[in-house]
C-alpha cells in the first residue's frame, strides 16, 4: 500500500509539472510570436504618428485612447466598488440579503463582454444619448471590471486582521476612522492589485469598446469626453480582418506588441503591490 501511494504522489507530481510547463510554454509562444511579427513594425513613427486610411502613418491616438478609456473606467468603477467592498465587509450583516448581492456581483463578473457591451450601446449611447464616445467607453467598461473591484477589495479588506480594529476601537477611535486610517492604509496594497488587474481586462477588451468608443480608426485626440477615441484593441481587429497587405498584417501585429506591453506593465505592478502586501501582513 505504501508503495502504491508513493507511485501516486510521483504521478501526481509529474502531472502538475507537466501543466505548469504546458502553461508557461503556450504563454511563450503566444508572446514570442507576436514580439516576433511585430517587432518590425515598432518605430517612432509608428508610436508617435496619426494615422491615415487604413495601413498607414501611426497609432499615438489609439495609444492614448486606450490610456483614456482606462482612466475613465477606474474613475468610475474604483470609488464605487471599494464603498460597495467597505459596506459588505464591515457593514452589512450575514443575511440572505448580503449574501444575494454577493452573488449577482459573481455572476455580473461572469458576463461576456459582449453582452454588457450590448448594454452600454442600448442604454449609454443610445438611451441616455451619450453617443459613441470616450464616456460611454469608459462607462461600459467600469461595469465590466466592477465586480473584479469589488471582490478584490473585499478580499483585501477581510485579510486585515482582527485585532488591528479591535485595538484601534479601544484607543477611542470611531468605526470609520478605524476603517479609514487602520484598516484600508493595511488593505490599499491588496485593493491596488485587483484595481490594476481589472484595469488589465479593460485595456484588453474589443467589443465594448467598438460598441460604445470609438471605430478605433480615429486620426484625433479627443478634446472633450464625448468625442469618439481610438483604441489598440479595435485598431487591431480592423487590421487583422480587413488589411489586404502583408504589411496592414505587420501592423497589427505591432499594435497587439504594444498592447501586450501595457498590459504585462500593469501585470507586473499588481504583482509587486500583490507581494509587498503578503509581506506586510506577514510581518517581513
């Protein structure tokens, strides 16, 4: 019996190191290819130029759309879903009511995005008569990482540990200033990690943005919040399906390098404030 159990553990062992190696293979390959078939299109020209028809001149404006889009979304979702994460963490009671709302934010973090994209065209663009702009984008996409804020931030706010409240209650101090100076200055690494997570999801995403933003062709920055803006990720589906040269193809494959660098930056971040907070709690 103990040879049969010693046999398992070696199977499951080699299991595991056959996914994780599968894992980091197909991620490789992924990037590799694409720094591979773009990297020759990366230029300052390319970074820095407008661009004009379909296959040529630059991608700053969509560089910068994608920047403002990610801005606006974490406007609009950060405040909302950390008050949402204070509440159901130090306010709300344990009742069926609590825990409803946990679940419909688990299955709104489910939804395509396609879906909610639908949503911000029907009722942002065209019901509340925003248009296709910038604030529609944004808007739509701060739906679609809500959740994700507000279960990071939870997560982040329930791993404080209690006898930091208990200690700052018997100083004399209220509910919210023990939430306020004690319990979020201990929970902000946590919360910043899952807010650029998210932000890593919206800045990847298509269809919202080509529902709500923007052709993602556009020469201009926006000047005001309702303009339409240029996006990476729209830029790149359009050159993908619709690019007649090898060139246009190159293209896209530049663009999609770009992206991929914003978003390992903001990865890489949320990694770092990720383990500076286990860290911090562990007492390193």
């Amino acid at each position: 019996m103990t040879g049969n159990k010693k046999i398992t553990e070696k199977l499951v062992m080699i299991g595991m190191y056959v996914a994780a190696f599968i894992t980091v293979a197909a991620l490789f390959t992924v990037v590799g290819y694409v720094y591979v078939k773009g990297i020759g299109a990366i230029s300052l020209d390319f970074l820095l130029d407008y661009p004009y028809r379909l296959e040529f001149g630059g991608i700053f404006p969509q560089i910068v759309g994608t920047i403002y889009l990610a801005a606006v979304c974490l406007l609009f979702a950060v405040p909302l879903g950390v008050a949402s994460a204070i509440y159901l963490s130090e306010y709300a009671p344990d009742n069926m009511i609590t825990g409803t709302v946990r679940f419909f934010v688990e299955c709104l973090a489910g939804i395509p995005s396609i879906v909610i994209g639908l949503f911000g065209l029907i009722f942002l663009v065209h019901y509340l008569g925003l248009g296709i702009s910038l604030l529609s984008g944004g808007l739509t996409l701060g739906f679609m990482i809500l959740p994700w804020t507000i279960r990071a931030s939870e997560e982040a706010i329930k791993a404080v540990p209690g006898s930091y409240r208990e200690a700052s209650l018997a100083l004399g101090a209220s509910k919210w200033q023990t939430i306020r100076n004690v319990v979020l200055k201990n929970a902000y690494p946590g919360i910043i990690s899952g807010i650029l997570l998210g932000c890593g999801k919206a800045i990847g995403d298509t269809a919202i943005v080509l529902f709500t933003a923007g052709s993602g062709l556009e020469w201009f920055l926006p000047m005001a919040i309702t303009d339409p803006v240029g996006s990476l990720t729209v830029y790149t589906y359009i050159l993908a399906t619709q690019a007649h040269t090898e060139a246009g193809i190159l293209r896209a494959f530049g663009a999609s390098l770009v992206l991929l660098t914003m978003f390992f930056m903001v990865t890489v971040t949320a990694l770092y404030l990720r383990n500076r907070y286990v860290r911090r709690m562990s007492g390193w």
